[in-house]
C-alpha cells in the first residue's frame, strides 16, 4: 500500500474581526479498510478550450465498485476572468476561475441501469467547460482501481 | 475587502517511483476579478445521528444563503467540510450530495474543497452512512 496525504490550510487575517486559521490532514484510504492507502494515481494537465462541456475524468464501473476516490482539480491560467465549470451528472458543482483548486472525494455512484456508454448507469462524468478563453488545467485522481477499455485494432 | 487563502499540499513517497508533490495557494476573489471575497458563514459545527439527507447548505432563496440574488449568475462561493468522526474501520461516511446528485463519501477524518455556485436549490446535503453520531464542521465563503 501506498502513503498518500492531502494537508488545507484556510486562512483570513480580516475576514471577520477575528482571524480565522484552519489546518487538517487526511490521509487517502480504500474504502472499508482501517488504514490500507490507495495505491493507484492518473496525474493531468490539459489545454480546454471553450465550446462546449468535456469529459475530464471517465466514470467507470472500478470507480463505483471501490468509492474512495479523490479528485484534485487546479486552474492554472492567470487571467482573473478566465474560468472552468465542473460538473457531475447534469449538475453544476462550481466555477474554478484563474488560480483556484478544489479538493473532493468521488464515489461514482449509481442509480440507473448501465449501458456500453454509460458502464456506472449513471453518466456521473467529471465534465468541464472552458469560458473567456482556452484554460490550463492539472487535475489529479486518486483511486483503487479504473475499469480499463480493451483495445480494438480498427 | 478581506484576503482568504485556501492552499492545498498532496504527496506521497511511495504511490509512484518517485516522490510525489503538489501544492497550490489560490486567494479567494469575487467571479472574474482580484478583489477578495468579504463574506462567510463562519466555521459551523454540527452533529446528528440522521440517515437521511440533511441539508447542511441551503441556497435557497427563503432561509438559507443565497449566493445569487440572481440565480443564474456564475458566483463564487468556496465550502469546506470536514468529517470530524474517527475513521474506525472505514465503513462508516457521510454521502455528500448536491441538490440530488452524489459528489463523493467522506469518511472520518476526510475533508473536501470545492467551488459551489449556488443558485435556489442548489443546495449542499449529506447523507450519514449509519446512525452514529456524525460530527462535521464547515464553512462557506461567499461574494
């Protein structure tokens, strides 16, 4: 097994009257286990242009079968008004705009029967969409496991 | 206007040949500009034994906070929630949702990030695994 951290660190001096600081570190483990690491890991960065919504991570039958998986999601471009909608199903989770990141688990799940193009029944993609310009994006997955395409020779 | 930083720092010594590390510092601001965010719930700590959904955001226009006078508008707002429970075997969780749609399971000392725009109905849920008390705290910052 493998030691994976992930360490927040939130902080204002004046968002309130008082400051505010918070710190936590988790550490990434399969699901049902008292403390056995995920061992799998995709690393990505990617130019998404604007138009219309990708998919940025595939949903697949491994993802929902072991549901501890976590997603790291960063925009690199610098222009203030540049920004990226991610979503899941047909819902819009939030815009990461020039700078920012988020950090969430994904289980995958599943309430609709599957098909070839839909192997968790769900169509609970990691979708983006690009607005104001083409933007950089790293994003990371960590898991236990992909369902892997057979490969085909056309 | 205020200055908030999330920074967030990954790694591992053994997920891959090498070591592995990544950390980012993003300033939160208002949609599409550098000035800061100004408002926030404040840090929020509940506990509760339900297995159904809780609503632990509501965006809804009556009641909760409404990020959007304009529920069409692209906003900003940033939640973090943390499962405060030990991790015990690591069945036990807390399904975070939004509106109706699953995001992902926090199991007992996970945390997550993550940009939410809001709109009526848009709202953050959980659902707890089991009837175990669930203690989580969060906390949202908004334009």
């Amino acid at each position: 097994m493998a030691t994976t951290t992930a360490t927040i660190s939130l902080g204002s001096a004046d968002i309130l009257s008082q400051a505010i600081s918070l710190s936590s570190t988790m550490t990434l483990y399969k699901d049902g286990t008292e403390s056995t690491g995920l061992e799998q890991m995709n690393y990505h960065r990617a130019d998404i242009p604007t138009g219309t919504q990708f998919v940025l991570i595939s949903e697949s039958a491994a993802l929902n079968t072991n549901p501890a998986n976590y997603v790291y999601i960063c925009n690199k471009n610098t222009d203030v008004t540049h920004y990226v909608t991610i979503s899941i199903k047909d819902e819009v989770i939030g815009s990461l705009y020039a700078g920012d990141w988020m950090f969430i688990p994904f289980n995958n799940a599943t309430t609709a029967t599957a098909g070839s193009d839909d192997p968790s029944g769900d169509d609970t993609d990691i979708a983006i969409q690009a607005f104001t310009a083409t933007n950089t994006i790293e994003y990371a997955m960590f898991h236990s496991g992909e369902t892997l395409l057979t490969h085909t020779a056309s | 206007m205020a200055t908030t930083t999330a920074t967030i720092t990954l790694g591992s010594g053994d997920i891959a040949d090498s070591n592995f590390s990544v950390s980012n510092t993003a300033t939160l601001t208002t949609a599409g500009t550098a000035t800061g965010i100004t408002k926030t719930t404040g840090l929020t700590r509940v506990t509760t034994s339900a297995t159904s959904n809780v609503v632990l955001l509501d965006s809804s226009a009556t009641g909760g906070v409404q990020v959007a006078a304009n529920a069409t508008d692209i906003d900003k707002g940033k939640v973090f929630i943390q499962n405060l429970n030990d991790r015990g075997d690591g069945t036990k969780y807390v399904t975070i949702l939004l509106t109706a749609v699953e995001i992902g399971r926090l199991y007992g000392g996970d945390f997550m990030f993550f940009p939410w725009d809001g709109g009526d109905g848009n709202d953050v849920e959980i659902t707890p695994s089991s009837t175990t008390d669930t203690t989580l705290e969060y906390i949202l910052f908004y334009q």
